[in-house]
C-alpha cells in the first residue's frame, strides 16, 4: 500500500521535475564510479538533497550542500518559492558531485551503545568487520562503552586521521577491567588513570555505590561523561540522579528505583551469576514497578538531566526467540565467529537460551510493553533518549542492531521523525558533540547518509540489504543507504557490503 505520505513526497518530486531536469543540464554529475569510495576530496556536492534535519524537523527540500573539508559550509534551497525570492543560488561545480535526486539525505547515526570487537569467545575476528558493517548501515560516530582500551584509542586515532575505514569513536573505559577499584581512593586513581589515557568518558557497571560516588566525582573534574550499566546491585536510578550519570544504558536501575519492596521479587532459587536466571527473571522487572513512584524517578532524572539509551533490540530474543536466531542477514554476513558466540553457551556473555520458554516470552513480551510506555512517559517529562544496539552480543549484528532500535523506538509510539532524532541529535548530545554532530546544518561536520528510500515512511530502507518494493506492478529491490559520508570522506555501501560478504565467505571456507 502506498502511504499518503509517500503520495505527497511523489507529488512534490513532479512539481519540481521540471527545475531538476533544466537543472541537471547545467550540473551534469560525473558518473558514480568516478568518486572514490573512502577518499577525502576537498569540495563535494550533493546536489537535489531532501534533507532530515535530525532535530525533529519536517523533510525539506529539494537543495543543495557543499561538503569542504569534512564540514558542511553551505545549503542552498532551490524549490520554486526560495527561487522566486532570487535566494537559490546554487553553488558552483565541484570536483566530486553526488546527484540525490529521489534520495533522502540526513545526519550519519550515531550508536551510543558500542563495543569495539577483534574476538567473540577468543576466537579472532576483525575490526574491519564490525567497521564496514557500522559504516554500511550508516553509523558515523560510535560511543564504545567497554572494549579493549588500548585497542580502542589506537582506532579512534586512525579513524580522526582517515586512515582506516571507520566511524568517529568516543571511547569509554569500563570502570571495573582487571582488577576492580575497591574504595573511594582507588575509584578516583582509576578515573585520573582513564584521563591520562585520553579516554571520552567511562563506564561504570556493578560498582559500589561509595565507589561510584567518589568515581562520579572525580570523572566531573575531569571532563569524563558516564555511562552506567545499573545490574540488580547497590545502585539504582536515583544514585544515577545524585551522582550526575550522563546516560542510563539498557534499563536496570530505573523500575528497581520504583519498586516498593526496594528488591524484586526473586525465587530464593535465583542465582544473579546464573545468565537464565538472570535474563528470565530480568523478564518479570517492569510489572513489580509502581507507575507514581517510576514517574518521580523520571522527573528526578529530567532535573538532573540523565539521559536514557534503552537498547531495546538486544533483549528482543528474549520475547522472540525464533525471530533472533532467523535474521535474512545471517545467511550472507554473519561472520562464523560471531555465530559460533551466539549459540547457547553458559560461558559467553548472553548467550542463555538454554530451555528459553513460550512462558518466558510472554512474560518479556509484557516486560517490553510496560517499557515502551515507561520510554514514552520519559520524553513527554523532557527526558532525553538516546539509541544504541549493544550488538556483537544475543544475536544482534554490528549496525542491523541499530537499524532494529529505530524499528523498535517507533514500536514504542516514538514517530520515526523523532527516532531519527534519537539516533541523531539526542546521542550527538549525550556525547556533548550536539554543537558538532547530529544535524545537516552548515556549521556541523560532514557526516551524512544519501538513503534509497524515504525512512520516515520505512525505517527499513536504512538496512544495507535493502527492501522489496511493488512500483507500476513490478517487484523491485531497492532501499539501503547509496553513500555514508563520514568527516566529508563519501563510502560507497554497495561496495562495502560486497567486500563484507568476499570476507564472511573466506572466512567460512577457511573454517
Ligand atoms: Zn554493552
């Protein structure tokens, strides 16, 4: 069925036919082949641009935008109105130019919730991997919560230089690696030690809340943003609010907050270091959540400006099980590493399907609904929700994790304008980058999508693999993003992808 949105859209596409037709006379564009994917040139234009914002703004359109040394320095309206005012001047012809016609264009995603990944279960797998699949589904910048440091900060050097085909990185320590800071003295050793290194922030997950307070402390000093992942610990959402986290990940800590015993109740079977145990019992959180109480937590953490990055796609397989492990990317880009880690076994992180039951399911499916509403009733307070995908973990590939957290924030009730602005905006503000990145706007960098398709109509059309369309009666394969332009430096993603699936397939053979 064709949307009345995707009628309007056709509707002011004829209008300008003309225009663009006369227009691309005077613009002829080079041939796509002619631009070099993963080069930086310095000019670029992208010309007949309908642009998202990513500040929650209707599309607009059609103009054009100069690309110059990775920052955006001009957009040019040309539609009937703006020309008519003698406004659309369009710029002049650039080395490298990109035709959008018919294409949506809007900010790179960024994924707050990453991890930088060369091995699942110790079996090698790399970078690249993850950074082609990141930069196919059209994720400029990531916020790694936890990886190996080292590693880390190397990448996000090669990444600001150009080097390496990769998103910009924000790199967060986990707070707790190796040996975990014991009191209040070591937590600020270890922030100060973080620091040193060059890090963005850090990430706190099952810390003491003494420790997390002196931690906190020393991290404002420093200029470290916090990210915490609250398990069923000494701390909840109102430590958060105290102690100023920048971002709640996943959701731990929140209902805990609003629970009125101050503990869910568990069966005195219940074993936290028991994975099944743990995730089935996570699955019966929400509904022990006193609604008033949860409300007071929310006002708490919009006064004291604590974002919430939910991640709902990485707990989907536990209300949908079959869905998880039968995902259409799987047969061409799932590295056989990352496979082998998602096949149940108690000693990798999330891999707990043991006995998954259709009572587990149900229970996570009333879990999921109670969540929604919770995120929905946070925004309309003034909170701030972010997006990311936590993915290399149960089942969720590098980026289509993300693309899937979009799906599932509109699932949510969140128009698909304001989960674009989730994934855009919002995280460019939890990064403290909101005056840098996260909108196609002059002034911001250059990190921008060119989209087959309009996604706020189809959040789909952002999968890389594409979607399947009926136009006059026929079937067509289209969607995907065409380029992912990061730090003005344009990636071809058909090209990308068709290297993922060269990689993946050796792989396999090699095995
Ligand atoms: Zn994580």
């Amino acid at each position: 069925m064709i949307s009345i949105r995707r009628v309007i859209a056709y509707a002011v596409m004829h209008r300008y036919l003309a225009t663009l037709l006369a227009v691309s006379v005077l613009f002829a564009q080079p041939p796509a082949s002619r631009i070099v994917s993963g080069k930086r040139y310095p000019r670029l234009v992208i010309r007949n641009a309908i642009i998202i914002e990513g500040n929650g703004t209707p599309a607009s359109g059609p103009k054009d935008i100069v690309v110059e040394n990775g920052m955006i320095t001009a957009i040019v309206p040309f539609d009937q109105v703006s020309a008519g005012r003698g406004e659309g001047h369009r710029p002049a012809k650039a080395d490298v130019e990109i035709d959008a016609a018919g294409k949506y264009v809007m900010p790179g995603l960024i994924d707050a919730h990453g991890h930088l990944q060369d091995e699942r279960g110790g079996i090698p797998q790399p970078f690249e991997y993850e950074l082609k699949l990141w930069l196919s589904c059209g994720i400029t910048t990531v916020r790694d919560v936890g990886s190996d440091t080292t590693k880390a900060l190397q990448l996000r050097k090669q990444s600001a230089e150009g080097e390496i085909a990769c998103p910009r990185l924000f790199i967060y320590p986990m707070f707790n690696r190796g040996v975990s800071p014991a009191n209040p003295a070591q937590a600020r050793a270890r922030i100060r030690e973080f620091k040193a290194l060059g890090a963005d922030g850090v990430k706190f997950l099952g810390v003491y809340r003494d420790v997390m307070e002196a931690a906190a402390d020393e991290a404002h000093h420093q200029g470290l943003r916090i990210a915490h992942h609250a398990g069923v610990e000494e701390t909840n959402a109102w430590d958060d609010i105290k102690f100023g986290t920048t971002s709640i990940e996943h959701w731990y800590g929140i209902p805990d907050a609003a629970v009125e015993s101050g503990r869910q109740h568990f069966p005195a079977s219940y074993n936290y270091n028991n994975e099944t145990d743990r995730f089935r019992y996570a699955g019966h959180l929400w509904r022990e959540a006193n609604w008033d109480r949860l409300m007071k937590v929310f006002d708490g953490m919009v006064a004291a400006n604590v974002a919430w990055d939910p991640t709902l796609d990485i707990y989907e397989a536990s209300r949908d099980l079959q869905r998880a492990q039968n995902q259409p990317w799987f047969r061409d880009y799932l590295h056989p590493t990352l496979a082998k880690y998602f096949e149940p076994n108690p000693a990798n992180h999330g891999s707990y399907f043991f006995g998954w039951t259709s009572t587990d399911e149900t229970f996570w499916k009333e879990n999921y609904r109670i969540w929604m509403a919770a995120l929905r009733e946070f925004e309309k307070r003034g909170g701030l929700i972010g997006c990311g995908d936590d993915a290399g973990f149960i089942y969720q590939m590098y980026g289509f994790g993300l693309i899937r957290e979009l799906e599932l924030q509109q699932e949510a009730g969140f128009d698909p304008l304001k989960v674009l602005q989730h994934a855009t905006e919002n995280n460019a503000r939890i990064l403290g980058q909101e005056s840098k990145l996260g909108r196609v706007r002059t002034g911001w960098a250059a990190d921008i999508l060119i989209v087959n398709g309009n996604p706020l109509d189809n959040l789909k059309v952002l999968y890389p693999t594409g979607v399947d369309e009926i136009r006059d009666g026929k079937a067509v394969h289209t969607g995907g993003v065409e380029w992912t332009i990061k730090d003005g430096i344009p990636y071809h993603v058909p090209t990308l992808m068709s290297e993922l699936k060269e990689m993946v397939a050796k792989a396999r053979a090699s095995k």
